[in-house]
C-alpha cells in the first residue's frame, strides 16, 4: 500500500529504523519552535516544488500541527507511486523521545 496513516507514538520507531525522509510541512517559525530529530522543513504552501525530488524506494513520513494537511500531501505523493505516510495528530500528539526544541 502506498499510503499509510500511522499513530503519533509509532514514530519512535520509524526514526530508530531509518530508511525514510521525515517532512514537517509546518511554517518555517514553526519549525524552529520545536519539530521532530532529523525533519526536513518543507512548507505545505511550497510543498508542489519540492514533489520531484521524492523518489520511489524511500518511503515519506509527513506531519503537521494535528495531522490534516499531513493527509493532504501523502495523498498527493503517494498518487505518483510513492510510499507516503500521515502522522495522525501530528506534532500535537507526539510524545516520543525525538523532539528537538
């Protein structure tokens, strides 16, 4: 399946295993509060320039404030035959070890 929706408390172990690219589509201001150890900060709103540089093989982790426009742009992605993943409840809902603030 090309598209997933995990939990908040699953990312642990996604950032343990590796092998992914983990994309917070927050604003910039954002980001710099507090976003999740090893995050690439790519705004929703520029989100359409950055879709190419995604590649098949290397699965996409996405998240937000609570976990809407995550959705959005997994959808999207995985439309091109790219593993996506949603973080439900985004940032709001994480609760793991990997936060940077």
């Amino acid at each position: 399946m090309l598209l997933r929706l995990i939990r908040a408390d699953q990312v642990d172990r996604f950032i343990r295993q590796g092998n992914f690219i983990l994309v917070d589509l927050r604003r910039p201001s954002d980001f710099e509060k507090k976003h999740l150890l090893g995050a690439k900060n790519i705004p929703y709103d520029e989100f359409d320039n950055y879709i190419q540089t995604f590649q098949k093989g290397c699965p996409v982790i996405f998240y937000c404030d609570r976990g809407a426009t995550s959705l959005l742009a997994a959808k999207q992605l995985s439309q091109l035959g790219i593993e996506s993943i949603s973080v439900i409840g985004g940032i709001c809902a994480y609760r793991g070890k990997y936060l940077v603030s």
